[in-house]
C-alpha cells in the first residue's frame, strides 16, 4: 500500500508543477492582451483626441460633453461611444499599471482584479506552454510544495480521524446495570 501512495504523491506532484508552469505563461498571455487592447483603443481615440486638441485645449471631456448635449440623438450616442472608449482605455492603463509588480502579485492581481474580458479571452485562446526560465520554474516548484504539503496534511487529517472514529467504535461499553 506504502508504494501506491509514493505513486500518487509523485503524480500530485507532476500535476501541480505542470499548473504552477502554466501560471507565469497565462500571466504572459494576458499581459500581452491587456497591451495590444489599450494600443487598439488608443488608436481609436487618437481622432477624437485630435479634435478635442484643436477646439478645446486637449480636453476630451469637453468633446464628450458637447456631443451629449447635442439635440440630434445620433451625436449623443456617438458621445456615448466616445466615453465607454476613454473609460475603456483607463481601465487597460489601471490593470497595466497593476501589472508591473512580482509574479506572485501579478498572478494574485489577475486572479481576483483581473480584468474578466482580458481573462475570458485569454482562457478562450490559451497555448500551453513549459517555459523554462526561473520565475516558471520557481512558480511551478512552489506550486508543487504548497499542494503536496495540503495532499500530505488532508490525508494526516484523514488518518487521524479514521484512527478516532475506530477507537470510538471499539471503546467497550460502560453501562449501568
């Protein structure tokens, strides 16, 4: 019995470092989105940047503005097009700023403040890859350390509560007669 648990130890832990591998390849991946995201929505800005430059000093909250309040519905929306676009761009620039810290606070950042857009998509066109450089191998050894440490500690829990639940099953009665 000792060997098929040292055969599924060994398995946990080529499953784990094989994950933890992919972490800084899928942190990569969605870095490399985000970027190519703001450089398309900057692009698509920069006329109305343009604009907002020749007729009111730079400021594309004007131009906005100006579109809102027009009577013609068709320039309203455009100034709602406009809007989503700019806050568009200063989310990419906020999750890009995010982004420039230590590979565990990156992949913490993307797992529960990424952007879900950016994840989706991501996720939807994923490339496995086994990158050998040292952040994926440290990433990936540790991935494994922490897991086999929580497979060890469940199954010492799990030991611990099979060997109560035995001695209280087998703990002979004391009765009143």
């Amino acid at each position: 019995m000792a060997f098929l648990y040292r055969y599924l130890m060994i398995v946990v832990a080529c499953i784990s470092l094989l994950v933890g591998l992919q972490v800084p390849s899928f942190i990569d991946q969605y870095q490399k989105r985000l970027d190519a995201h703001l450089r398309e929505v900057t692009i698509n800005l920069q006329p109305f940047n343009d604009i907002a430059t020749r007729y009111f000093g730079g400021d594309l909250d004007k131009l906005v503005a100006l579109h809102r309040n027009s009577d013609a519905r068709p320039f309203k929306d455009e100034g709602v097009a406009i809007e989503k676009m700019v806050q568009r761009k200063l989310r990419f620039e906020a999750d890009l700023a995010a982004l420039q810290t230590s590979l565990p606070l990156r992949a913490l950042h993307v797992l529960l403040r990424g952007d879900r857009e950016i994840t989706n998509e991501v996720l939807g066109q994923y490339s496995y890859t086994v990158p050998l450089n040292q952040d994926a191998l440290l990433f990936g050894a540790g991935a494994a350390i922490v897991i086999l440490l929580m497979v060890e500690l469940l199954l010492a829990l799990a030991r611990g509560l099979v060997t109560l639940l035995t001695s209280l099953l087998h703990r002979p009665s004391t009765r009143l007669r």
